[in-house]
C-alpha cells in the first residue's frame, strides 16, 4: 500500500527538477545575453559618434542658413513662395493623373470581371443542355415566371428567414427553391 507521504515527496522532487531545469535555462539565457552585451556597447558608442558628427554638421548648416537668410531675405522669400506655388500645382496635377489612373484602372478590372462572369455565362448557355433550354424558356418567358414562383401548382411562403417557392399540397409534391430577395 503506497503511503501518501511517499507521493508528496514524489511530487516535491517532480517539483525540485523542474524548478532546477528553469534556473538552468536562466543561467544559459543571461550568458547569452550577458556575451553579447559588449558588442552592444560598441554599436551605441559608434552611433553616439555619428550623431554628435551629424549633430555638428546641422549645427554648420544652421549658421549657413542664418548667415543667407539675414543677407537675401527678399530673394529667400521670393524663392521659397515660388517654390511652395510650384509644389502645390505638381501636387494637385500628380494627384489627379494618379486618381485618375487609378479610377481608370478599377474600372477597368470591374468591366473584366463582369465580362468574364458573362462569358462563363454564355459558354454555359450555348454549350450544356440546361442552359439551351434556359435559352429556350427564356425566349418565351418561362424562366421568368418559374423565378418568380407564378408557375402552376405552386406558391410562395415564407419558412427559413426568406421566401420559398414550394409545390401546393394538393399537387402531390415536387422540387422546392428558395427565392432570390427583391
């Protein structure tokens, strides 16, 4: 008979080894971290260097600017409204060419897709029987009349959340369909 003891300490030592296998793999992810931090430290010193680099060289920049500005200032202003006059046209002349584009583009796409969809239509129309005799039915307002329900012996109702076309019950039965909503 097995002591209930003996399973606690089962447990516990179940317990202590997974414990033991977590620190181990502390261990083993802080040195991995732990190695790599050196080459971290280079890289932020290398980008502390560009920076302060970069830093100064805005810094040259931003006398230059000042330097012209305070010299020209009516070309400055002249050049600087001309320039924004001149983006506003190109912004305004690329924003229609791409919208149209891309209006044309869509367009397109739509008209393909619905020729397409006509296409599988036609092929299914002229090629199969069923769709010779939808031809047929069509032409002489039949299919019309079945989509609609108004065929003899049957009649709309209403079951499943939409409108089906079912046979009366003094026909003997037939096929049932749902109808499209309008």
């Amino acid at each position: 008979m097995n002591d209930s003891g003996d399973d606690d300490d089962d447990f516990a030592l179940q317990e202590l080894e997974k414990l033991r296998q977590t620190i181990i793999k502390s261990q083993e992810a802080y040195s991995r971290i732990t190695d790599t931090i050196p080459e971290h430290v280079q890289f932020l010193e290398r980008s502390a260097h560009e920076i302060k680099k970069s830093a100064d060289e805005v810094k040259e920049s931003c006398k230059d600017v000042t330097g012209y500005i305070s010299g020209d200032r009516k070309a400055l202003i002249w050049t600087c409204s001309t320039s924004a006059l001149l983006l506003v046209f190109v912004a305004a002349f690329l924003g229609y060419t791409f919208g149209h584009r891309g209006g044309y583009a869509e367009g397109l796409a739509e008209v393909q897709q619905q020729a397409k969809a006509r296409s599988t239509l036609a092929e299914w129309a002229a090629s199969s029987p069923s769709g010779a005799l939808a031809y047929q039915m069509d032409q002489t307002g039949e299919v019309q009349a079945f989509g609609r329900c108004q065929i003899e012996g049957y009649h709309v109702v209403q079951k499943n959340g939409g409108h089906w076309c079912t046979p009366m019950k003094d026909t003997g039965g037939g096929p049932e369909w749902s109808l499209p909503s309008s």
